[in-house]
C-alpha cells in the first residue's frame, strides 16, 4: 500500500484545545414506533468523545449501537437529551460537513466509476464547490487503489469497494469519522490489512473516529477507547480505556497485554446479556 | 445529390474496415444462425403447405405471393407506412414523457400519488379500441387521436415500472445523500434517475412495440390513411397477400423501435445493480 504525506490530510482543525470534545452525548433517549407501541433503543445515554480519539463501540446484537451512531449524524430523530457535535447541533454539523459516515456495506453508486464515487460528496449539498478537500487520486492512492480509477463498483472485490467507501468520507476532510459495521461483510485478512490501514490513516490525519464492531479482538486492536453498551434498553455499559501503546500492529494481538484486554471486554460482553 | 456523396465516401473507405465490417456480419449471422435456419424453415414450410392443400390464395396467400405483393403495393405500403411511424413515434415520446413526470412527481408527493395512481389505473382499465372512437369524436379524423392512443398504450406501463425504479434506490444510498445533506433535486439527479434506468427501459421496450399496435388500432376507426386503414381496406377486398404484406411492415416497424431502444440501453447501462454480485 502506497504511503502518503501527511500534510495535505489534515483536516482544518483549530490546533488550540488538545482534549476538547468532539462529541458530546447527554441523556439520549431515542424511542421508535407510536404512543401504544412504543420501543425505547436508547434510554439516558450519556458520554463525551474527545477530540482526536478512536473509539469503538461494542455490545449486544440490537442494543442501539447503529441507532448511537446514526443520531450523531443526524440520521436518527432524538426524542430526549442533547447531542452536540462541536458545540453545534446534530444537524449544523451536517450541513457543514463536520462528518462523515461509512456503511457496513459500501453503497457506491453503481453507475459511476471509483473516481466518480469518491467526488460525489464535492458534487452535492450547500458546501459542494467551497471549502478545501482532498485529492481524489492521492486518496485512492492511499486505500491502495491506484490506477482503478475508472473500474465501475460491480468490478472491483468486497474489500476494494469499501476502501472506496473510505476514501470517500475522507474527501472533505471530516473531522470526525462516523464508521458503522465497515469490515463487517470481509474476510479476516482483508479486514486485518484495512484496520491497519484506518489506524494509520487516523494517525496521520487526527481524525474523531467512532466506530461500531461486532468484533472483540477489533474494537481492542483499533480503539483508544471501548463504548460498551448495554441492551433492553440501550445504555451505556462501560465507556473504558484500552491500555496498549501506539502505533499498534498487529503482532500487538499476541501479547499478553492485548489478551487481557480482550477477556476483560468479553466478559463485559457476557455481563450484557 | 446527396447520396451521390456518400456512395462515393462508402467506396473511399479504406479495405481493411470493410473486411472487419464483413467479419462483423459473418459473426452476427453464425450467433443467430439456429434464429434464422428457423424463420426460413417456417417459411418454407408455409410455402409447401399452401401449395401441398391448394389453399385459395384469398384465405392464406403463399410467401411467394406476399413477396410479389410487396413488389406491386410498394408505393402504397411506403405512404401509408409514414404516417403510422409518425403516430407510433410521437405517441411513444409524449406517452413515455407525461409518465416520467408524472413518477417524478408521484416520488415527491405521495398526496399526488393517492390522488392520481387510482386514476391512471382507472384509465387503463379502458379497452383502448373503445377509446378510440370517443377521441375520433373530439379531435376528428387527424393524427391526433391515434397519437393520443399510441401515448395512452405506452403510458401505463412506463409509470409503473418508474414510480418503482424511482423508489428503487436503497435506504443506505438515501442515508449516504442525507449525511451529504444533499437536496431533493440532487437525489433525484445522482441516486434515484439513474437507479431506475432498468426499470424504465424495461418499460420502453414494452412501449416500443405496443406504440406501434396502438397507432394501426387506432387508424381501425375510419381513418382514410395508415398502415391499419391498409389492414382494413385489403381484408374487405379479399387483398389477402397486400393484407399479409401490411402485417409483416407492422410487425417489422415495432421489432426496429424494440431494437432501437435496446441499443441505447445497452449504451446508457454498462453498470449492474448494487446487489448483484
Ligand atoms: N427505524 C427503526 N424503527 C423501529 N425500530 C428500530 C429502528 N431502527 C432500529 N430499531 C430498533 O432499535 C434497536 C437497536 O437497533 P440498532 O440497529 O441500533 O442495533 P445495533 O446495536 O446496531 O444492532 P446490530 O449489532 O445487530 O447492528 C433494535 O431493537 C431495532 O429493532
Ligand atoms: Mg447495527
């Protein structure tokens, strides 16, 4: 995988504040269905994301972690707390392309080339033609997509697809990452590259990551910290620290260390059920 | 003195790309050879049994005689054939049309929807032949009413197949538009137009076919010109082998619409759906 300079990926953060909050989440309740039928997804979540942090989200099949996520980016209606995503609302940081989000599956658009893909955010919303981003080529360079260029999605392997989806989000420069299931359908080699790839990735550009996992061995090997949470309703298990240094590789995986941070989540994981 | 150009262009061409336009129709020919061994067997057999039964040629003319029939009626079929192209082509332009707008509209407004889909529903459910006489009636004998019948067969098909390709675009492409906050317009431009593109040649190539037949049922109800007033015309003259000859001009008019139509798909959709790996 072609390696790439630092400096033209930086996304335009005001360097002032190291540990400011990215976002900051306060007593979210998020009910779905009618006044008779009602279900609660989220009941009283609160947590703050530090600016420049990786953290990945854990926990049961159907505890909310999608619906979490999707609030953040304006997707999912809150129907108490607070959400705020750089002091802004939800929905300003939308429209001024705070974010970005990747999707367990890539959903490129089936009729247009990789490069095509990669530029639509710069062709669409209120922000399309302002505002500084990053250069397509140079981002299929870094996915290790180079020279694919003109490769239509049904081309192109499971893998290679959602590094397009990567390179993307990553056209506008977002300052946060919002990443649901991404490696979710891959292979474990695939995926093992392309987690080595994204923690590179976040170390070069000081990107907020927050990304879903059903893995363990994931959520331990990428996050700085692990958001457990916890089903019927939804809530905030553990919002705990992972002790391992970075850079990470994945011969991390093997030390006693990692092991024991995995058991540790596990178990958590168990108590979840 | 125009075709006198381009006869000379034509022979100006260089040899080889006349060697590969050769090589192309050998090729074309030995793909459909089973489709065409058939047709000129059928034919064939055609031929034999007319001839084998000694059927009057009134009841069912032999290919030889239709052959002869295209030969003495040239002019007639030729000017009763533009008018019918003229009809079916417009009628499956504004039928096709109103129905994209009319999706387009229906996708953005379900109140337009519930108030409109029941009536489209409603006006297909007339026998267009017996439509045709009422609209004889209001726009007299012109080409109007047969365009308007031609557009009438094309229209519902194409609205349904695109209300449903408009829909067609999956909750995670609608998801990925909204992060980019981008507007109805834009959606409708890079995600929903361009997922229902199958949807709609499939609709189109229906409609090519059935803008044709609209266009000569329409020329049934006393119209003086096209290829269904020939239709009536030769059958109450017991002219079987021009009536014979009529049919397979109509039939051969919708099978190059349905090609034309075919060969911009192929053009315009070289991607496949997102599912489909
Ligand atoms: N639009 C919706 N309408 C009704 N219920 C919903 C909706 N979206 C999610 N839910 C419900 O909310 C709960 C949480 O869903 P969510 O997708 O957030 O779970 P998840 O933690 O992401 O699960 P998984 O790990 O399987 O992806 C589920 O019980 C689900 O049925
Ligand atoms: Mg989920």
């Amino acid at each position: 995988m072609a390696m790439l300079g630092t400096a033209k990926l930086m996304p335009n953060v005001p360097q002032t504040e190291p540990a400011a909050t990215a976002v900051s989440i306060r007593n979210l309740s998020v009910r779905f269905g009618d006044r008779n039928n009602e279900f609660t997804a989220l009941s009283d979540v609160s947590v703050d994301i530090p600016e420049g942090a990786f953290v990945t989200m854990l926990g049961p099949s159907g505890c909310g972690k999608s619906t979490l996520l999707r609030c953040v980016a304006d997707l999912v209606h809150i129907s108490d707390g607070s959400i705020s995503v750089f002091g802004r609302s939800p929905q300003e940081a939308r429209e001024s392309r705070d974010f970005a989000f990747v999707f367990q599956d890539a959903t490129l658009l089936p009729w247009r080339n990789v490069l095509d893909n990669v530029r639509l955010p710069l062709e669409v919303g209120k922000h399309a033609q302002t505002g500084d981003h990053a250069d397509p080529h140079e981002l299929l360079a870094m996915v290790g997509l180079k020279g694919r260029e003109n490769a239509l999605p049904h081309e192109l392997s499971g893998g290679m697809r959602q590094r397009v989806a990567i390179a993307r989000a990553l056209i506008t420069r977002p300052r946060i990452l919002l990443m649901d299931e991404p490696f979710g359908a891959l292979d474990e080699i695939t995926r093992d590259r392309l987690n080595e790839e994204l923690l590179r990735v976040w170390q070069e550009t000081g990107t907020t990551i927050l990304f879903v996992t059903h893995s363990i061995p994931e959520a331990a090997f990428l996050g700085q910290n692990v958001l457990m949470l916890q089903a019927h309703p939804g809530r905030v298990k553990e919002f705990m620290k992972v002790d391992l240094p970075f850079p990470r590789s994945l011969a991390v995986r093997d030390t006693v260390e990692f092991i024991g941070v995995t058991a540790h989540l596990r178990r958590l994981l168990e108590e979840c059920l | 003195m125009s075709h006198v150009v381009s006869s000379t262009t034509k022979t100006g061409a260089p040899p080889e790309r006349k060697i590969a336009l050769l090589d192309a129709t050998a090729g074309v020919l030995v793909k459909h050879m089973p489709a065409i061994s058939a047709a000129v067997g059928l034919v064939v057999l055609w031929q034999f049994v007319v001839w084998f039964f000694k059927i009057p040629t009134f009841m069912a003319p032999s290919p030889v005689d239709v052959a002869y029939a295209f030969q003495d009626n040239a002019k007639i079929l030729w000017t009763n054939m533009l008018p019918t192209i003229l009809e079916a082509f417009l009628g499956f332009v504004f039928g096709n049309l109103v129905a994209i707008l009319l999706a387009i509209w229906f996708v953005h407004s379900s109140t337009a929807e519930k108030a409109f889909y029941p009536i489209a529903v409603f006006i297909k459910a007339i026998p267009i032949i017996a439509l045709a006489p009422i609209l004889v009636l209001i726009f007299g004998n012109g080409l109007a009413p047969k365009i308007i019948i031609a557009g009438l067969i094309c229209f519902f098909p194409t609205l349904v197949n695109m209300v449903q390709g408009l829909k067609s675009a999956s909750p995670a492409m609608l998801d990925l538009m909204r992060v980019l906050s981008a507007s109805n317009t834009e959606i409708l431009w890079k995600v929903r137009l361009p997922s229902s593109m199958p949807f709609l040649f499939a609709a189109l190539k229906i409609a090519a076919t059935s803008s044709v037949m609209g266009a000569i049922v329409a020329e049934w109800i006393g119209s003086s010109f096209g290829l269904g007033a020939l239709i009536i015309e030769a059958t109450y003259n017991f002219r079987s082998p021009l009536l014979y000859a009529t049919v397979v001009i109509a039939a051969v008019l919708a099978v190059v619409l349905f090609f034309i139509v075919s060969v911009i798909e192929a053009r315009m959709i070289r991607w496949k759906p997102a599912g489909s790996h």
